[in-house]
C-alpha cells in the first residue's frame, strides 16, 4: 500500500499539531500551578497547635523509649533461656518455672489476654 505525497503531508501536520498542543497545554498548567503557589501564602499555625504537636512529639519520643526498653528486656530474657538450653537443645521444665512463666493448664503462656475464650 502506498501512500502518495499529500496523505503523508497531512499525517505529519497531523503528529506536529498533536505534539505541539501537548507541549502548551503541559506548559500552561505548569505556569498556573506556579501562580497558585505565588498567590496562596503559607498560613501560619497557631500557637495552641504548636503547643499540641509538641506535646505530641514528645509522647511519640517517650513511647519509643518504652519500646526500646522493652525490646532490651525481650532480647535479655531471650538470652537467658537460650542459656539454659544449653547444648542439649532441651529447656530444663524446673528452670521455666522458676522464671514464673510456665505454660498453663489451658496452654497458655501465663500473661494474659484470653481471647475468644
């Protein structure tokens, strides 16, 4: 199938005039986003908010203390009882015990939170 000279003139018309709306149209909305950006100032917070969000922060900060600390405590208890296992691969029933935390009559750990149940 050929195509003759005046189709192919029309075609890349065509692909200029597509390309060429593209690029203003992309070009303007980028200059409009700038004006809105220009004309919008940043408001300010106020300082009741500020206060919140301090106080926030520092709640967020001592939370991960807590965290920390608890993961310490874990990784502690952790050691311990790989410790105790030693190189025979068996946990001693009589050493679980004497930490206080055994497994219960009904299966569970002994901390708590029966769900469901």
């Amino acid at each position: 199938m050929y195509i003759n000279d005046g189709a192919q003139a029309i075609m890349v018309l065509g692909v200029c005039a597509t390309v060429a709306i593209s690029v203003v149209s992309i070009g303007k909305a980028y200059v409009r986003s700038i004006e809105a950006n220009k004309k919008a100032p940043r408001q300010e917070v106020a300082p009741d908010v500020q206060d919140r969000m301090s106080r926030i922060e520092q709640a967020v900060d001592a939370i991960a203390i807590e965290v920390e600390r608890m993961s310490e405590g874990q990784r502690f208890t952790t050691r311990l009882l790989a410790e105790r296992l030693g190189d025979s691969g068996r946990l001693d029933l009589g050493a679980t015990q004497s930490l206080g935390r055994g497994v219960g009559s009904d299966g569970s750990n002994g901390a708590g939170g029966h769900y469901g149940r």
